[in-house]
C-alpha cells in the first residue's frame, strides 16, 4: 500500500519536474529573445552607418529595420470595425515608421481600475492620459517615460507642431511626460436654458444670478405645473460644492475655475495665488440664503437631495434649464435632440465666464498620450504617436476611419457614409475614442461642429483678452492628498450630510445651519486640508509663475 | 430530549406552537418573495413601456402605453448579443464540466481516510478562502506571469474551483458513501478510479446537481473577468455586454462634462430593461429542472457540514 503511495507521490514529483522543466526552459527562451534582439542590433548598426541619409524623415537616430508591434491604450469602447481599420493604419504604420500598433480599450465598466492595472502591469505602450484619470499623480509616481530628450532627438516635428508652451504645460516636476493634442477645445460650464419658452413668456435672458431667478418665477408663474430645474447632487461630487444649484453662483464670481478651489477655498483668475476663505465669508451666507429663497419658491424637487440624476429631463421638457455640469458640447446635443423632437424647442446656452470676461480653453492634459515606463521601444513609441497626430493619411485613419466606407468629406465637413444609409455605423467619427490625437490644424468638423466653432470663435476672443490669454490654469494643478486623506473623506462626509442642505436651501434656519456647518467641518479635520492644498496650490502658481 | 416521552401529551400545545411558526414562516416568505420577485416584474413590465412614460411617470407594476419597441431595437441588429449569448453558454458549459471534474475528484481524494495528507491539503484548500493575494496581485499574476490576457481561457479558468464548493463535494461525498463500503470494494479488488466512478459517483447525483449549479451559475452571472481580461468585444461574457453597456451610458454622459465628444445614440431606459429580460430568461427557463437537486443539495449540506 505504502510502495503504490510513494509510487504515486514520485511520478508527481516527476510530473512537477517536467513543468518546472517547461517554465526553465520558457525563461531560457525568454533570454534567448534577448540574445536574439542584442544580435540584431548589430547588423542595425551596420545599416545605419550605411544608408546614413535614408532614414532622413526627421528620424535622425531611430533605427526602423526591426518591425516594433505597439499596444495602445485607450479609454471607452472598440468599435466594430477595430480590426479592418487598424489593419489599413497598420499598413501606413509599418511604410512609415515598420511599427504596428494594436489598439486596446478600457470599456466604461470600472476604468478606473483597469487603467491603474494597465500601468502597474506595464501591459501597453502608449496610453491615454488625462486630468481625470490623475495624470499628474501617476506622472510623479514615475509611471510614465520622460519625454524631453527623445522629442529632440525622435520626433522633432512632433514637438515643434504641438508647441513648447502646450508641452510646458504637461510638465510634472520640471519633466514633460505627455503629449497633449493640438485642439483648443472650450468646455466652459454654462447655463442651458429654453429660449422658446423665455421668448414665449416675455423673459428676460438668464444670464446673472437676477435675470435667472426671473426668468425660472416667470415660467413657475405662467404654467405651474412645468418642471424648472432637476438638480440633484450627482455632478457636486467633489470639494466644491455639495448641490447642482449651487453652480449658478458661478454668474457671481469670477473664479479662477468653475465653483472655485476646493475645501471651501476660492481665487480669483486675475489673481491665482491670492487665495482666500468663501464658506466663512459673508458671502456664502449671503449666497446660502439665496437659494433658500430659490428651493422656497419651488425652483427644485423637495426630494432633490436624494433624487438620482435624470439627464434626459431637459430633452423631454421636464426642466427648463440645466445648470451644473453643462459645456458647448452638451449644447450641441441638445440642439440636435430639440430639432429630432420636432416641437419647435429652442435651447440656448451661456457660459458663467462670459459675464466676468473668464473664459479658457480646455487644459493641455485634458486629452494627451504618454509612453507607459517599461516600454521596450520608447523611440519607435514617440515615431509612431508623431505619424499617429502630424502624418495627415495617417491621422485621419485614425480619427475617422477609411474615406468611402465610413466616411466621406463634402465642403470640408465629415459626413458618416454608414449614419447616411441607415446602415449600423461601424467606425464613428472618433470612433478609436482617441481625443487624445485630435490636431487642431487638421481636425475635420462634424455637420454640429459649426454650430460649435461658432461658440469656440466667441469664446478664443473673450479668452485671449484675459490675463492669461487663452491659458486654463486651473486643471494643471493636481492635488497630492496622502498627508490628510483621513481628513479629507471626513470633510467629504461632512460636505454631503451638512453642506448639500444648505445649497439646496432645504433647511428650516439658514444662520443655524450655517454655523453647525462650519462647526462640523472644523471638527472634520478642514485646517489641515487647507493648510496642505493651499501649500500645493501656491507652488503650482508659483512653478507656472501664475501669479 | 430526555423530556421528549413525557411531553407526549402536550402535543396539541405543541402542535399549536407549530401553526404560529408555520404561520410567521409563511408571512416572511412570502414576504420575501415579494421583495425578489416585484422587482423583475417591474423590469419586466418597464420593458414593455415607451420610454418618455417611463422618463415622465417612473416605472409601474403593469406596463402602461404599450409598446414591442425596446425588444425591437436590441433584435435589429442582434449580432452582438447573440455573440454574447454564444461565448456565455461556451464558458458555462467548459468551465461547469471541467470545473465539476475536478472538484469531485478533490473531493473525492481528500474524503479518503487512507491519504495521509488529507488534512493538510484540507487546510491548503482552506487557507486560501481566508487570505487571498488581492485584485492587484491576482491580476497580474493572469496578465503578465500566465499571459492570458485577452484569451478565452483566463475567462473560465480562474474560477474552475473555489474552497467552498471543494469543501461541499467532500461532504456530500463523506455523506453518501459509509467508509464500510468503500473498505469492502476494496477488499474486492477495487482501486481508487472503480470506487471513484462505479461506487461513489451513482450516489453523488445531488452533490454533483449542487455543485453544478453552483459553479454554472457564477459562470452564467459573472462579468468581472470579461471586464478585466477580455481585449475583443467577441469574448465577452453577456452579462458584462449588459452591464457595459449601462455603465457606457453613465460615463459616457458624465464624461461630457469635460470632453467634447458625441452621446447620442444611447440606449434608452426601456432597451436597458428589455436587456436584462433577455439576459435573465433562460436561467428562469433552466432553474426549475435543477431546483429539485438544489434543494436537497442545500439541506443535506445543511446537515452535515
């Protein structure tokens, strides 16, 4: 009995064997690869001292005999035609810079985390980055591969078309690591709101905290039984504010970003760096007993704190006005879906800035590409992201898919030959979610985007008269919170239980509730946030001279 | 217990006792029905109402305006969520089968008295559904060390077995068959794979129903593989198809705040709700068959474990 056991044992002992057996020899090839790799770089070599002047197209150093196969990394969803239109860019790819480039896509479901995972993993080459998925952060972490040597030496064109001051911006601790994209793009938080019902009613237009009261009581007053706002707390999730409603204070304020800086402090944009206290001001009482009186006259849901965001409520006319949250872009939208309709809406739109003359553009690192570290092939990565934004045939591919199967151009603007028919779009416009890639010089506008331009137009002007012509100097800025992020959660608790409210004037006393307030978020632990993010805020204005 | 011959005569006392209980027992059931079953019957009923009266009135017990138009959508172009449909039934067939195999022969192997060590291997088994590696840890360890991002395999493989119903095997094995039998099969010449598959596998039909059912559906519902390991949309498991396609409705919408980038062509309320109806139908269809098995798996577990 013992011998069949031992018997049994050694023949697992031997099967063991045989797979670690498998996996030395897996290492060995791995090493072999490695050995593969150093001896072709020597024929390389030989090849470069040869035809010296052949790899002439701004590629000075870059040897391209060996086929590079890239992962790029993106956010969102594939579309369907993936596969055909990589295959037409690989081609393109491979003629140029003897690269391929597979792209690879996050899905919307838990992005967060998987992005994090790509990076720690090393699984891609070139990756998306953006404010929002803490760029800044990861960058100082030393996620990425520092890019300012190899842009002189790789892809001169490349920098000298996105620009030193766009690449300035990039910049995390004196190192660029990001290559923003070259669209100045606006997405200034504004005011939606019916212009057929403010004609219809003889309002005026809602474009001071004044003028917008009036213009909601006017409606509540001629047809009752209209919804007005449909404000929740869904787009007040940070350190600003605690309830949609508390956005219109933005028409109040030229803040130096929509709804200030966080933890209840606030600048300026004229003056960056003079920061200063708004939820003990008397201010913030002032503007806490406005919208007391606004949620008293039944502007919003007296369930509004706990309703969950409807975002179709103002496409089917049940608000009359969106206030947190919008951008151009989502004015865009509304405007094609009150035009499906058919009912003769009209919706129109202004920006808070436009009233105080501050209006930026969106921040360079709102949409740019960096180079994950532990890239093999960092230089043909840089090669290869230079043709993906400066190679024209080959940006377009990547924008917009094949010219006659998805798409084609009339009078210089993008028309989807697939939407056209009727057909199921495989290859929308953007279709790689590549935002990341869009170059300002060459980016074809959509039938909505003149709509858009027009509004880009009006606000580059109103932009480049400001102290800081055209420049967004807020998004750069990205907080460090390690130090207090007990404080900070518990400041976050407070905000949503005492401050949210307070915005949404859903308190009985406006005095009492303010104090408790302010006492609960002293308790929470608000000096030390402060302290800390004021100190990182400043060093930010003064390394970007943001003064 | 030692009461129990002289309590005899207070059995209409008892008997009353038990109305009460059976009376409370059968309130919190139905009870309890009605909190898992009310919910599907709105969704049910949502499927079947236009969206803006859905938008305008919230959602109802009874389908109000209507309409077949959510279930038109999604069958206009059903390609997607058939190839959904397909890879699901795909990994709940290969990973069930598969994954039953090797439970019951765990199972089996750690239930025998005569391996050695069978507690150790127990407690190697056991270990590992206390502490874990983490979600980093883990998911590296499938998209670096083993390579298989983006293959079908690491879908289906990393769930094959789990402590809990390697555990359970062994019991319902412990269960149905007496050492005694086993010693005499062996007396008679039997080796391990004959008592294995000649003795212990014809009783093991409610084990083997369980465990089936248990591990088909965590294959059936799961999604957070697809989301983690998948890298063409051609290899995801439906249920993550469903849920992606909600969370790319949200994202996408809050995403516009900072991005100028397109959001029409979002499905709407009642298409999401249809979705989920034709997600959910066939493990309704498919559940009465095994229920049976499933709740004398879950009793005699109950029992013994």
């Amino acid at each position: 009995m013992k011998k069949r056991f031992f018997g049994v044992l050694m023949s697992l002992v031997l099967i063991v064997g045989m797979f670690t057996g498998c996996a030395g020899s897996g290492s060995k090839s791995a090493a072999d690869q490695l050995d593969q790799q150093g001896v072709a770089d020597i024929p390389v070599n030989n090849d470069q001292k040869t035809p010296a002047g052949a790899a002439a197209e701004g590629t000075n150093s870059a040897d391209l005999s060996e086929r590079v196969d890239l992962v790029f990394y993106v956010m969102g969803d594939a579309p369907k035609d993936e596969e055909l239109v990589e295959a037409t860019l690989n081609e393109k790819l491979i003629e140029k810079c003897n690269a391929t480039v597979d792209m690879q896509f996050s899905t919307w479901t838990e992005f967060q985390q998987k992005y994090a995972n790509e990076i720690t993993s090393q699984g891609a080459d070139l990756i998306y980055i953006a404010n929002w998925l803490n760029y800044g952060l990861l960058a100082s972490q030393g996620a990425f591969v520092e890019l300012d040597d190899m842009l002189n030496t790789v892809a001169p064109e490349l920098k000298a078309m996105v620009g030193e001051n766009m690449l300035n911006m990039c910049k995390v601790d004196g190192k660029t690591y990001a290559v923003p994209n070259t669209w100045a793009e606006y997405v200034s938080n504004g005011l939606k709101y019916r212009e057929d019902l403010r004609v219809k009613y003889n309002l005026p237009v809602p474009d001071s905290l004044e003028n917008l009261e009036a213009y909601l009581a006017g409606i509540k007053a001629n047809d009752p039984s209209q919804g007005l706002l449909t404000v929740t707390t869904e787009e007040s999730q940070g350190f600003k504010t605690a309830f949609d409603a508390a956005w219109v204070l933005n028409f109040k304020y030229p803040w130096v970003n929509a709804n200030g800086l966080d933890y209840g402090l606030t600048a300026n944009y004229d003056t960056p760096s003079d920061v200063y206290d708004y939820w003990f001001s008397t201010d913030f009482e002032d503007d806490m007993k406005m919208l007391k009186r606004w949620a008293d006259q039944g502007f919003w849901s007296k369930s509004a704190l706990s309703d969950t965001n409807n975002s179709d409520a103002y496409k089917n006319g049940l608000c009359v006005a969106e206030v947190a949250g919008q951008n151009p872009n989502k004015q865009i939208t509304a405007i094609a879906d009150f035009t499906n309709a058919g009912e003769g809406w009209q919706s129109a739109y202004i920006a808070y800035g436009e009233k105080h003359n501050v209006i930026y553009p969106g921040h360079a690192t709102q949409n740019g590409t960096a180079i994950v570290r532990g890239c093999k092939n960092p230089e043909r990565a840089l090669l290869v992201l230079q043709a993906l934004l400066c190679d024209d045939e080959i940006n377009s591919i990547m924008q917009y898919g094949i010219k006659g199967v998805h798409y084609t151009v009339e009078n210089g603007i993008y028309k989807n030959l697939q939407e056209e028919k009727g057909e199921t779009v495989t290859f929308p416009y953007e279709g790689f979610n590549t935002w990341n890639l869009r170059n300002g010089a060459t980016k074809l506008p959509q039938a909505t985007d003149v709509e858009l331009q027009k509004m880009f137009d009006k606000y580059a002007e109103i932009g480049a008269k400001t102290k800081f012509p055209n420049v967004n100097i807020y998004d750069g800025f990205s907080e460090n919170y390690e130090s207090y992020s007990a404080e900070r959660s518990a400041v976050s608790n407070v905000m949503r239980q005492y401050l949210a409210p307070l915005e949404a004037g859903l308190v009985d006393d406006v005095d009492a509730a303010i104090a408790e307030f302010r006492t609960k978020v002293k308790e929470a632990g608000l000096d030390k946030c402060r302290e800390e993010y004021k100190k990182q805020w400043l060093d930010y204005c003064n390394e970007y001279n943001y003064k | 217990m030692k009461n129990k011959p002289q309590a005899a005569p207070t059995a209409i006392k008892k008997s009353a006792g038990t109305k009460v209980f059976n009376g409370i027992s059968y309130v919190l059931l139905a009870f309890g029905a009605i909190v898992c079953v009310l919910p599907f019957i709105i969704i049910v009923s949502g499927s079947f109402t236009d969206n803006v009266t859905i938008l305008k009135q919230g959602y109802s017990l009874f389908p109000r305006d209507f309409t077949l138009e959510a279930y038109r959508t999604i069958f206009r172009s059903p390609k997607d969520i058939i190839q959904a449909y397909k890879m699901n039934v795909y990994y709940t067939v290969v990973g069930t089968s598969i994954g039953l195999t090797m439970i019951a022969l765990t199972g089996y192997v750690i239930s025998r008295q005569e391996f050695k060590y069978r507690n150790t291997v127990s407690f190697l088994i056991y270990f590992t559904s206390i502490f874990g590696g983490g979600m980093i840890p883990w998911y590296l360890m499938y998209a670096n060390v083993l390579n298989l991002k983006g293959h079908t395999l690491a879908i289906w493989f990393p769930a094959l077995m789990s402590p809990f119903l390697v555990i359970l095997m062994r019991t319902f094995i412990v269960g149905a068959v007496p050492n005694a039998i086993t010693e005499s099969a062996k007396i008679d010449g039997a080796g391990h794979f004959t008592i294995f598959f000649r003795i212990v596998l014809p009783v093991l039909k409610a084990g083997l129903a369980t465990v089936g059912l248990f591990l088909a559906l965590g294959y059936w519902n799961d999604w957070y593989r697809s989301s983690m390991f998948s890298t063409n949309s051609s290899t995801w498991q439906l249920q993550f198809y469903l849920y992606d396609l909600l969370n790319a409705t949200t994202a996408m919408k809050q995403m516009a705040s900072n991005v100028s980038m397109k959001t029409a062509d979002l499905p709407t309320e009642s298409v999401k709700l249809a979705m989920a109806v034709v997600a959910t139908g066939p493990v309704l269809l498919f559940y009465p068959f095994v229920q049976r098995f499933f709740v004398s798996g879950i009793t005699v577990g109950a029992v013994k474990g």
